[in-house]
C-alpha cells in the first residue's frame, strides 16, 4: 500500500509530544545536566554525542518493528528483537524505569514551587500528581493532544536562556573545572567517568519514551517513513544538544548552580528578574508534559484499555503512592540513584535492539531484492 505523506501540522505535533516526553524535571531543572554533563568539564560534551546516538538509533528500530511488521506496542517489539524472554526482560526495564521517572519528576515539580514561590512540597506534590492522575486517566491520545504543543516551548525557551547565559558563563567555565578539579566546590556526578555517564544518561532516554516510540510508530504507520525518522531525530538532537548547552552553563556558575535544587532557575534569574519566575513556570510545564506519559505508560504496561474503570482506579491509587514517597525521599537522591542504575540496563537494551535491527533490516532488503 503506497504511504502518505505527513502533513506538517501532524508532523509538528509528533515531535513536539516526543519532545514534550523526553523533557522531564530532571532536564527542565538543571539537576540531570549537573549531574551527567558538568561534573565531567569538557568531556560533557561527549556524553551528549553518546547520548544521541542511542536515543535516535533505538527510536528508529522500535519504529521500524511498528510500521514492518504491525507490532503496536513495546511488549510486542522488545519480543520480535530480543525474544520472549530477553523481550519480556527488556520491557520491565523500562516499566521500572518509567514508573520511577514519574516519581522523581513529580518531586522536582514540588522542589520547583518550593525554591521559586517558598510554597511547601506537599502542596507542590499535590498539584502535581493531581494534574497529572487527571489527564492520565483520560488515556494517550488526550495526553498527546495536551503536552504535543508543550514540547517546543519549553525546548525553545530553554535554549534561549542557554545561548543568552553563555555569553556570562562561557568565559567562566576554566574556572569552575578548576573548582570542580581542586574539590573547592563538589557535585554529585552519576558515575566516575564520562563514558559510563553517557551510557547511563542515553539508557535513561531511550527507556524513557520506549513504549511511547513504539505505540506512535504504529498508529502512523500509514505515513511515509522519511518524515518520522526526522520526528525522531529532532528528538534525539535537541534534547542532547540543549543538555550540553546547560551543562558549560553550570559549568561557568559552578559555585551557584552546585548549591541549589533547581540549578537552570539560577541561570534565569542572572538575565532579567521576572525571567525566573517565568522560567519556573516552564519547568512546571516541562514536568507535566513528561510526568502525564510516564504515568499513562506505567498503568497501561498492566491495562491495555486505557479507558477502562480499572485503568483509571490504577491511575488513582499510584499517583497517591507517588505522593507518599516523594514526601520522604530528597528529589536529588531519587533522580542520581534512578537514572544511573536504570541507564546501565537501558545501554544493554540499546546494544541488543540496535544490532538486532540491522540485522532484520538487512534481512528485509535482501528479500526485497529477491
């Protein structure tokens, strides 16, 4: 059947939710590019490089299971590329990673209120979790029709913050890898070296938004699969370029941004005043638009009617369990701890499915050829 040619408005869309998913509070906040890309200077920058190369190329063989082969979703993928019991592995990785995604995100949505407004984190929690158990509950189409214009604002305002930061901080960054390097200022850093941050950092993304990749390759596989692959790139690319961007940031503003949870709040409030506050709001944008997915994809792992009394029961009762631990936990401990375990799972999954594709797609051309 000869595919259709995506319309821009529905190309726009696409991207701006993916991009919308892959933001997070980890992101939108500075915590997770202090964490995997200032802590190692310069070298940060090859972990961003790392950090695209498997998002995109992983995004693209789940696409590709999706659209060649009618496989509607990650447990469907995951079996076709790794086998029932490797698949059937390789999908709880991801299902424990986007499940506590959801939860440390929503406690950096609480830590965000408090720093910039002083409100407390169990109302912040509450405003959270309740906005997103309520566009949860409403299934995936309404979450994609809700964050897919999000994405792009917070992406843009993030790299506009970042290319104007830059001119102040730029020229301090020997500086502060010179406080990082004499231990004059410490951060938390997500491995002892860059290269395992990268692994650990691009298994984090490609875990991520796996069920979401998988899912919409599917449902748009009528359309001409040049186009989506450059949803899937934009994807991949700004999210790892805006990274490192803040990442030499914070660098530059290493004493300041060392010492707060909401590092790229720091940043803002060095441009204009009313910048911050407004930045604030953007992170709060950024954190629904991830939390929303990461939860519909944690309850629909066990219910695939999305519609369903059960479904949204189950919504119900984790949003009020993410409440109760976020009230105990420290965003900053649950963020480091979560992503560096989960990544080295994630870099395993990247390793498998990306050789298996090549595999099965050189398989198909040689058919083709036949």
């Amino acid at each position: 059947m000869e595919k259709k040619n995506m319309s821009w408005f529905h190309f726009f869309m696409l991207a701006g939710a993916l991009l919308a998913y892959l933001i997070g509070s980890g992101f939108a906040s500075g915590q997770e590019t202090m964490q995997y890309f200032s802590g190692y200077g310069y070298m940060g920058i090859a972990v961003g490089v790392i950090n695209f190369c498997m998002m995109y190329f992983t995004y693209v063989a789940y696409a590709y299971a999706g659209r060649t082969r009618g496989l509607k979703n990650l447990k469907e993928v995951a079996v076709f590329y790794a086998g029932p019991y490797a698949g059937k592995l390789f999908e709880i990785f991801a299902w424990v990673f986007g499940a506590c995604c959801y939860i440390f995100m929503c406690s950096g949505g609480a830590s965000t209120f408090h720093q910039q407004w002083g409100i407390p984190m169990w109302v912040g929690l509450i405003i959270m979790v309740g906005g997103s158990v309520l566009t949860a509950v409403f299934g995936l189409q309404k979450v994609v029709d809700i964050i897919g214009w999000i994405g792009p604002v917070v992406v843009c305002f993030t790299l506009i913050i970042g290319l104007i930061s830059a001119f102040t901080f730029f020229p301090r960054i020997p500086e502060g890898i010179e406080l990082l390097e004499s231990g004059a200022v410490t951060i938390t850093r997500s491995t002892n070296h860059w290269l395992t941050a990268g692994l650990a950092f691009g298994g984090c993304s490609l875990l991520l938004v796996s069920n979401f990749v998988a899912t919409l390759a599917y449902q748009n596989r009528e359309y001409k699969f040049g186009r989506f692959k450059v949803v899937l790139f934009i994807g991949a690319f700004f999210i790892s370029t805006v990274s490192v961007l803040m990442g030499m940031n914070h660098i530059g503003n290493i004493e300041e941004s060392s010492s707060v949870s909401i590092p790229n709040l720091a940043l803002a409030s060095h441009i204009i005043g009313p910048v911050g506050a407004l930045f604030a709001v953007v992170i709060i944008l950024a954190i629904y638009s991830t939390i929303c997915p990461s939860l519909w994809n944690s309850i629909s792992f066990f219910f695939d009617d999305d519609k369903s009394p059960k479904y949204r029961t189950a919504v119900i009762g984790f949003g009020i369990l993410t409440y109760v631990i976020c009230m105990f936990v420290p965003y900053e401990d649950l963020l480091g701890v979560i992503m560096t375990y989960c990544g080295y799972t994630g870099a395993i999954v990247f390793v498998v499915i990306v050789a298996r594709y090549v595999m099965v797609r050189a398989n198909d051309k040689k058919t083709e050829e036949v």
